[in-house]
C-alpha cells in the first residue's frame, strides 16, 4: 500500500513540474519574441534611414553628389542637415534619430538629431538616456571643399535609432 501512494505522489509532483516548466518556457519565449520584434523594427529604420542618406535627393534628405558618384558631400551635411531641423520629423520616423557624420581622422564632425520632445520623451542630445537603441555604422568617403579645392576623405555615419519612451 505504500508503494501505491509514493508513486501517485510522484506522478501529482512530476505532473505539477512539467506544468511549472511550459509556464517558465512559455512566458520566456514570448519575452524573447517581444523585444527582438522591437530590436528588429529599430534596425528596419536605421537601415531605411542610411539608405535615404546615401541617396542623391535634395536636402534634407540625400547626401551624395549622384546616383554614379556616392561620395557623401560634407558642405550638404554640415550646413543642410547638421544647421537644419528635426532629423525624426524631416526623415519621417515615428522613433528618435541621432545621426554622427565624422571623418575619419576626425578633422570634421557634426550630428543631426530629434530636438522635439514630447511629454516623458528623450531628446536626441541625450540618446542614451534611452533602454532600446540600435546603432548602425556606415563608412563611406566624403567630398569636402577647402578654399575652392575639392578632396575626399574616407569617413563615418553613425546613425542611432532609439525609442524616446523607454527611459
């Protein structure tokens, strides 16, 4: 008779332990799921955002010379986009942008970002106040003007995408 009831204890205890383990498992893979549908929704941006940058379209937009020549012109970054408004209104994105343009000896240097703020939101100087960014660099070469000479130098553009919420 003992035996009888050790194994019905044993078949509730492991019965309750399978239940236990579906429940953890289940609720970590929907967490799981959640945030990396939200990572994935910031790299479509950014991805979509580099694109819009690398491409020949007038201001605020594209900053290369044409469609043949992808040279990032520094002059339509400096003074149209890094002296310009709102990088997430003009790029139509409902997240934060933070955008850094940097040469790559660093000899020139400027960044376009949100400067709206809404109620609770982070405002692009202070991106990193955020909990989800996702960073995409791009490398590409930048036709810079000096003293009516032309040259280029290899560089950087960092663009952030981050939800100004989740701080």
């Amino acid at each position: 008779m003992k035996g009888q009831y050790f194994s019905f204890d044993a078949i509730v205890g492991a019965s309750i332990f399978i239940l236990t383990l579906v429940a953890i498992f289940s609720y970590w893979y929907g967490v799981s799921n959640s945030i990396e549908q939200q990572q994935s929704v910031l790299a479509k941006e950014a991805i979509r955002i580099a694109d819009i940058l690398y491409s020949p379209t007038e201001i605020p937009y594209g900053t290369t010379v044409n469609w043949s020549d992808r040279h990032l012109v520094w002059d339509k970054i400096e003074n149209g986009l890094c002296d310009g408004d709102d990088a997430q209104d003009l790029l139509g994105s409902e997240y934060g942008v933070a955008i850094q343009f940097t040469t790559r000896t660093g000899s020139e240097e400027c960044w376009w970002y949100s400067t709206s703020t809404y109620d609770n939101s982070v405002d692009g100087s202070a991106y990193f106040a955020s909990n989800e960014i996702y960073h995409v660099r791009r490398v590409g070469s930048y036709l810079i003007e000096d003293e009516g000479e032309f040259h280029t130098e290899l560089g950087y553009v960092d663009i952030y995408v981050y939800n100004p919420f989740s701080n």
